[in-house]
C-alpha cells in the first residue's frame, strides 16, 4: 500500500527536462506561456470537476436513512443550465485568442510573402543532413550559428520528402517541404548552444537527422562569417 502511495510522485518526475520550457528566446518563450496557460486552464476544470464529484458522492450516497427516500422530481434549473453553457464557452475564448494570435504571429509564411528584416540563412533539409547557407555563401553541415538579438529568417527548403526543422529552446516545430520554401522568424535568440533535430520521420536515418544551433555576439557572428 506504501508503494503504491509514492506513484502519484514519480509522475512528476517523467517531466524533467523539458526543453521547450526552456525557453532561450522570445518566441520560445511565447510559446512556453501558451503551454504553461494552457495547463493551468486545464487544472482550473479539473480541480472544479473533482471537488464537484466528491461532493455530490459524499452528499448522494447510499445510507439506511435514506433507502427509502424518494427525490423530489426536478424539471429544471436555469442559474445552472445557463452556468453550463456560458461557463465552457467563456473558457473557450479565454483559450482560443491568444493561441489563435500567437498561432498567426509565429506561422511560418512563404519566402515571396516574408516582409520582416532580419539575418537571413538558408537551411535546406536532406535525408540525412541539414545544411545552412548564410548571406555572404558561406556554407556548413549539422551547424547552425546566428547572431543574439536579431530576428533570425530561416527559409527552410527540402531536397527530397518532407523534414521538420526544430530547436527545442529557440522554437516550435515547422515543417520543411519539398515543393516551397517558407519563411520561419526566431526573435531574440540568447547566447547558447542548443540541440536541434528533425521531428518528422523521413526514413531509416531519421534518428540521426540532428544539428547543433549556437547563438553567438554580433561581434563572433561577423568573425564567423569572414573564416575561410
């Protein structure tokens, strides 16, 4: 029974390391509110659901002294029946706009549709490889390097089937397609290096699809750019 009691507990520990709430930019870290609002909204419903149900099996129960009790015959409640309507769907907006606004600010669009200014790289997808071209040609595999601060233009392409480019601590998954090439924002990297790795299935090498993504100064960004 003890060791059954301890369960609950090691549940919490299958959360460690959750790399998308850490958030190492601002588009990271709006994504990291909306889950970590999102959650909370969800305990909200749980724990209203939860206290209701104990209460009515504690209030309802079967007892001697009431074995022979008949209930009055209820046709109705408004106050409730109004509560239960207006109550789920005012959850539902609170839930709904600003994961639709971020949803629209953070979409990736396509390249002849991209306005925002930034530091632009070129990342093409491959079974198995990633490679990343930088305004000035320069070209390197598995290695992304970008500048702090900046709004960083990734304009993702694939060269055969269907990729995922993602940096769990920069940003959200964005899908990279062989038929377009889209325009995906990262604003205000911080100074790191961080894992990054396909998220889609694109065959037996999949698992070994990774890169590695350092944010640099601006300073070791134009050092970067100028090595041989």
């Amino acid at each position: 029974m003890k060791k059954l009691l301890i369960m609950p507990f090691l549940l919490l520990l299958a959360g460690c390391n959750i790399k998308v709430l850490d958030s190492r930019s601002d588009t990271a870290d709006d994504q990291a509110f909306l889950i970590i609002y999102s959650f909370a909204l969800m305990l909200i419903v749980v724990l209203v659901v939860s206290i209701l149900f104990i209460r009515f099996v504690f209030k309802y129960r079967y007892t001697d002294e009431r074995k022979d009790n008949i209930p009055p015959d209820v046709k109705g409640n408004k106050g409730l029946e109004t509560a239960w309507v207006i109550g789920p769907l005012l959850l539902l907006a609170i839930l709904a706009v600003p994961t639709i606004m971020m949803t629209y600010d953070q979409s990736p669009v396509l390249s002849t549709e991209s306005e925002q200014e930034g530091t632009s790289v070129q990342v093409t997808a491959e079974q198995f490889n990633w490679t990343f071209e930088h305004v000035n040609g320069k070209t390197e595999q598995n290695r992304l390097v970008i500048p702090e601060g900046d709004t960083i233009l990734l304009h993702l392409k694939s060269e055969d089937v269907i990729h995922s480019f993602w940096v769990p601590r920069l940003g959200g998954k964005v899908d990279v397609m062989p038929d377009r090439e889209l325009v995906y924002e990262i604003k205000n990297p911080q100074i790191g290096i961080y894992e990054g790795k396909c998220a889609e299935y694109c065959g037996l090498g999949h698992t070994n699809m990774k890169f590695e993504a350092e944010v640099v100064s601006a300073d070791e960004y134009a050092s970067y750019l100028n090595e041989k």
